[in-house]
C-alpha cells in the first residue's frame, strides 16, 4: 500500500504505521509513529497476497496484476469466480470463512448500465435484489404484486452528492464565485424534484445526526439576487448579447461533466443548469461513461464541473479528500483544494482518540469548508434497497442491509436455484 509504485489513494493511512509484529498465527501487534484514531478502522481493509503482488508492485505494473481482475484472492465471505465485463460478476460462497460458510451458495452480479433496465428486470423477477431510484421507490412499486414478490428498505446512506469545481480555473478559485452558485442553487426543489423527498439537505462532509455532525455552520439559502451581488463583486459584471455575465469580454460558460445511466445525475444537471442560467451563467451538460469519466477528466483533473457523489464513512477522518498534500492523478483531492487551516485541523482530528477533543476539529473544519464552499454540498441521499421476499435474514440498521449478507438465507421450499 505504502510503495510509491502502487496506486492508490488510501497509503496514508498506513504511512502512519511504525512497526508490525506478528505474535502468534492469530494476533498481530501494530505499533504507530504518533497517535492514530482512524487506526483499527483502516486496518479492516481486504488482503493484498504477497506472493501474487509483489512482482507487479516493483515492475509498476499492479494495474495489469491477475489479482486485479483475473484471479483474485480474498479472505471474505465469499470466492471469486468467474467475471464477463460487461455482462456479470459470479461469486461463490467461502466455506473457510471465520464466521462460517454463508448461507447462499452463489452470487451473480448482473452489469446493467440502465435504472430503468434494471426495474424491467425486477418487474419480471429476473432478478432477486436492486437499489431503486426515488421515483420507483415511491410511486412506482406500490402495488400489490411487487409487494408479494419484494421488501423495500430505506436508511440515510453514507454518500452525498455535490457539485464539483476545479479550483486550478482562476473562476473557480473565487471564493465569491463558489458561495454565488450555493445560493443560486435551490437544494429543496433538488431534494423535492430529483429525490422526491428520500434525501437531507447537505451542509458539509458529516451526515445529519451523526455526533460529528455540526449544525451550526454557514448557510445558503436560495437566494438568486446574492448570488448575483457575488458575481458582481468578483468582477462578472457586463452581459453579452444572450444574456451570459461576462469579464474582461469573456463569458461565463462551462461543461458540466456527469456519468451516464445516471438518471439522478442527469435531473440535477439540469436544475443546476437552469439555476445558474437565472444569474446569467451558461452550463453545457456533457454526458460520459463513467470509465471514460474517471480515467480521461477526473484523474487527470481535466474538467471545468462535475456532478459526483462521496461515500462516507464512519470516522470523521477525511485527510485523503480535503488535505492539501492529497491533489496527485490517484488521490482523492481531485479539485485542487488547499487551504493550511484545514490541513492543520485534518492532522489534528486524527491525532487523538478522544471523542470530545475530535468533535472540536471537525466543528471547526466544518465550518471552514462551509465558508469555502470548495464544492457545493448538495444533498445526503437515501439508500433504496429492494430484496426479494424469499430472502431471510435481513436485519436493517442505520448502516443499511448489507453488513450481515453472509447471514441471508433462502428457505429451502421458497429456493429457486439449484447449488451448482
């Protein structure tokens, strides 16, 4: 994870660590340079086999590694298989597994770029579990016979979704600017209008109701006639002829960037794009495959905006995303963001172990970036899972349905496949 040829945007965690000392075929003892909260979170991390890997780390040639994507070798519930681009992911249950053996013998994942494919396929029970959007979810799967064949469950999921700038466009880099799209943006009619509902208005990084959460940072509220008085202070003040504010005779245009099949992303592009035309900025929507999306623009910082989503996680700690160190093509700052109080405060919310000292950190680290805006947190969705009602076993929790998948289980008489 550490060697500089691998990579990955999660070394950090592991640079931290001093010493490792196996004691005994089951305990490990880890020893760091300096106090380390997220430590025992990091280390729940998949096995990475030397003798598959190491060859391929010192040639800089992990991506073409067969444990990449032929061959690979976990410790998890459940063996890999068998994989088709495109077309299907098969697993096979783990009979070495530390808990036990799962219950289900055998997994298929079914690549399906469409939500809408995706919803004819269940309607037609081909196949037995899917995330929803908003709109099935609420209206469309409301009738008996779904409700025979399938269980709906909704938790707040730990991924906000956000509208990205990249802060190395001197437009962007304004501060005015960022704070003028946040009011020009009504996160209700996003909520209300892409999510009907199913999501929380998002402040910052932290999900509402969990204890790093801070409430009380800066807000904006839609407001188009600020976020014209913003425009006009960082200079867009003349209008073209269509309209658009211009700056020393250029206008205010740009690419949105958004990955295709996501019908979510595509409705909020155009609410942003609509919103920002009320203040006189053009946005042209530029749909991508997500492959192409990532390696072509994100990695390589090629993009003007973008509508992404981050997954979260339970530690607060978010020195990987927000630190100023963390802007190279595989790392996570992938908008150029750097700011030395941030920084000072990453370093110090994951250097105690004390809940109480950290919540001070991330309050304040909150409402820094509430007051950057370095990107305009949009909002916290839901997540909308649906599972055939043959499966048992599912035990919601805050965290969701998925945590115990290897204690779901099939009633012999309700099987519909044979184990081979």
């Amino acid at each position: 994870m550490i060697n500089p040829k691998t990579p990955t945007a999660y070394a950090e965690d592991f640079n931290a660590v001093e010493t490792v000392e196996a004691v005994d075929p089951y305990t490990v003892h880890i020893h760091y340079k300096y106090p380390n909260a997220k430590a025992l979170q990091s280390w729940g991390i998949w096995m990475l086999p030397k003798h598959l890997l190491e060859a391929a780390v010192r040639a800089g040639k992990l991506r073409e590694s067969p444990q990449n994507r032929t061959e690979p070798i976990g410790t998890g519930p459940y063996r890999f298989e068998e994989w088709r681009p495109g077309e299907k992911v098969v697993l096979t249950a783990n009979p070495d597994y530390f808990e036990g053996k799962p219950y289900i013998s055998r997994v298929v994942y079914r690549i399906i770029p469409s939500s809408a494919t995706t919803f004819l396929e269940l309607k037609a029970k081909g196949v037995d579990g899917a995330q929803l959007t908003a709109l099935q979810f609420k209206r469309q799967t409301e009738y008996p016979a779904f409700r025979k064949a399938y269980n709906k469950y909704r938790y707040a999921a730990d991924v906000y979704v956000y509208l990205g700038m990249n802060l190395r466009d001197p437009r962007f880099a304004d501060r005015r600017v960022r704070q003028a799209f946040a009011h020009a943006i009504n996160k209700r009619e996003l909520i209300e209008g892409v999510r009907l509902g199913l999501a929380r208005e998002a402040t910052g990084p932290y999900k509402p109701g969990t204890w790093q959460y801070n409430p009380n940072v800066h807000q904006y509220p839609y407001d188009p006639a600020k976020a014209r008085a913003l425009l006009a202070e960082a200079g867009w003040t003349a209008t073209s002829a269509d309209g658009v504010l211009t700056k020393n005779g250029v206008p205010f245009k740009f690419d949105l960037l958004l990955a295709q099949g996501s019908d979510e992303g595509r409705k909020v592009a155009e609410i942003i794009q609509a919103s920002l035309k009320d203040i006189g900025v053009q946005v042209d929507i530029r749909v991508i495959e997500w492959a192409a999306l990532l390696k072509e623009y994100i990695k390589k910082r090629n993009f003007e905006t973008v509508i992404l989503a981050w997954g979260i996680t339970p530690d607060p700690d978010q020195y990987d995303i927000w630190h100023s160190s963390k802007t190279k093509p595989d790392e996570l700052n992938r908008i150029g963001y750097a700011n030395p109080e941030v920084d000072k405060l990453l370093e110090e919310g994951r250097s105690t172990c004390v809940e109480a000292d950290r919540k001070k950190y991330y309050d304040r680290l909150q409402e820094v970036l509430a007051d950057d805006q370095p990107i305009v947190f949009l909002y916290f969705r839901d997540g909308l899972p649906v599972v055939s009602s043959r499966v048992r076993g599912i035990v919601p929790a805050p965290i969701g349905i998925n945590y115990n998948f290897n204690e779901w289980y099939v009633p012999r008489n309700l099987q519909r496949y044979s184990p081979g």
